[in-house]
C-alpha cells in the first residue's frame, strides 16, 4: 500500500499528468532505416499518443478511474485526440485547448524487435503546474507523471507539484522515457525523493543513476524513492521496495509491436497494487499487461483489459521470452 487515499472513496482513482499527442505508426518494418534509406512498412495507424495518454487509457481499460492534464491545440489532432479520449473512457475535462500551438506529432518506426520516434513537440511540453487544477488532487487517488524528459516546462515546477499531491494524500509515480538530450538529469535526481513509484526501464535507469549494470541501477534508485519498478524488455521485470528485491520474468508472447508496452506495465502494476496486491503479484500483472499489448500492432487497447490481465498473469505460461518493455 503506497497512500492513505487508496482507501477513501475519491471521484478519480488515477490523476495522470503529462504529454497527449498524434501518434502516426509505421508498423512491419523489416529495420529501422538509416538516413538515405527506405524501407516499406506493412501497416499505417493514427492513434492517441504520448506516455501519459497510453497510460491513462490502460489504466482505464484496467477498470480505474482517470482523470487526465494534458494540452492539445486547437486544430483538427487536437479534436481527433479529445474525442479519442472520451471513447476510451478517460476524463477529458482537465485537457486544455491552446489556440497559439499546434498539437505534437510523433512518427513511430516500429519494427519486430525495436522501434523509433521522430516527434514535432508543438504542445508536448507545454504543461505548468498551474494547468492542474488545485481542488482536483483532493479528488484523486494516485499522480502519475510520465515523459518527464519531454516536459521541459513543467520540469521546474515538478518538485511543488509532488509535494502538492503528497499535501493531498495521493501516492506517485513517475515514467521519465527517453532523454533525447542523453543528460538524464534536468533535476530527476533532486525530484525522486518525492516520487512514491519509479517505472524506468533497462536503459533509463543505468542512465538516469550513472550505473554499470541494471542491478547497480536498481539498489543506486531505490535509495531515492520508495518502490522501483524496473521494465527488462524480453527479461520481464525488476523491483525493490527498500527491503526486498524481486524478479519476475516475461510472458511468453509473439511480439507484433513494442509500442506503448511500458505504459500498459505500468497501468497493470498501479491497478493490482491499489488492489493491495504484493509488489510480486502486481509485477506479474503488470507483465500480462505489457505482454498482451505487445501482441497487437500500435499502442490499441482493444484487447486489454482486467480480465484478460488476471488471466494470464495467473496461468503457467511464464517464460523467459519475449514480453513488456
């Protein structure tokens, strides 16, 4: 149990925080291309995209109450993405439209085993704290920020919003991404005290705590915050809560596309813990998740959901291969 507010009946079980954008996917690419190249992709998809929103969907699809702070422009995306919200069972009541940007684009080139992004930020970074309500954490349960890299602007005022919503008695998580950059700081370090959950993954965070290894990077973070959630791609995943360190391999799936599989891992592993599951059993879940997305082409959720979770996070089939990443 990671906050008091579990227990209490509030209009909202999750509050996510974060980047809402375009998401073109390029799917079925034998490689990613390299400059001068073309390659021929199988599939083509427009989907909600962004950390944030593919995490506030699966926690939706999940069974959980979301609220969701995000900006979009006032432009035919941004319409298409607040209405994509709402069919997916995510708040859009806290999205804010800004007529001055356009919103973010991002082109994914998504192949069997990897994948890469080429983003147009537009309103990607242009959360401030002062865009999440004040009387809307008294209503929330848990904050979940995520592309911490990508909001610049929010960056500096994340330290006062975490100590805001542990003020209002909601537990945190915190996805950081990729740092385009490659500094992985911009003030992470100084921020993780304050962060209840830490969902990195096996790049991130050797990165992010200037460690040689995972298991370096693992005891290096949880000295900093209080539950690290480590993604390992195909090796399943990795955690520590300060007094055990536990492991949980893969599910055993035919991977279609890695997209959006740590944003579904972690929906997984905030809904089993908020069920009061052990951290083991919410990693198992959180696994299921991430591998039930990676089967399907793009960041759809139409094949995720509680019950399909629990079903497989219960059944045999474990393995070391290939799951969330």
């Amino acid at each position: 149990m990671l906050a008091d507010a579990w227990n209490e009946d509030r209009d909202f079980d999750v509050l996510v925080v974060g980047d809402l954008n375009i998401d073109l996917i390029l799917s079925g690419l034998p490689r990613i291309p390299q400059f001068g190249e073309e390659v021929l992709a199988s599939g083509l998809s427009q989907r909600p995209g962004g950390s944030a929103a593919n995490c506030a969907v699966c926690c939706a699809r999940m069974g959980l109450d979301v609220a969701f702070v995000a900006r979009v422009g006032d432009d035919e995306f941004g319409r298409f993405l607040i209405g994509e919200m709402e069919r997916w069972g995510v708040s859009t009541e806290f999205i804010a439209v800004d007529d001055s940007l356009q919103t973010g684009i991002t082109v994914s080139l998504s192949g069997p085993t990897d994948r890469a992004f080429a983003t147009y930020v537009g309103t990607i970074d242009s959360l401030r704290r002062d865009d999440v309500p004040a009387d809307l954490m008294a209503r929330c349960r848990h904050m979940h920020v995520a592309s911490y890299f990508l909001q610049t602007r929010l960056q500096p005022d994340l330290p006062r919003l975490f100590a805001d919503a542990r003020a209002a008695g909601l537990s945190t998580s915190l996805d950081t991404g990729y740092d385009p950059t490659q500094s992985w700081d911009g003030g992470l370090l100084e921020l993780l005290p304050n962060v209840d959950l830490f969902l990195p993954n096996e790049v991130e965070a050797p990165a992010i705590a200037e460690a040689p290894s995972v298991e370096v990077a693992l005891a290096t973070l949880c000295e900093m915050c209080r539950v690290v959630a480590l993604k390992l791609g195909p090796g399943g995943a990795i955690a520590c809560d300060g007094e055990q360190t536990i492991r949980v391999p893969a599910f055993a799936v035919e991977v279609a596309d890695t997209t959006c599989c740590g944003d579904a891992f972690n929906a997984g592993l905030l809904s089993a813990l908020m069920e009061g599951l052990s951290l083991e059993d919410a990693l198992r879940r959180a696994n299921a998740a991430g591998a039930l997305m990676a089967s399907v082409v793009g960041n759809n959720p139409e094949g995720l959901s509680r019950e399909a979770v629990v079903a497989l996070a219960d059944s045999p089939a474990e393995a070391e291969g290939n799951g969330p990443l």
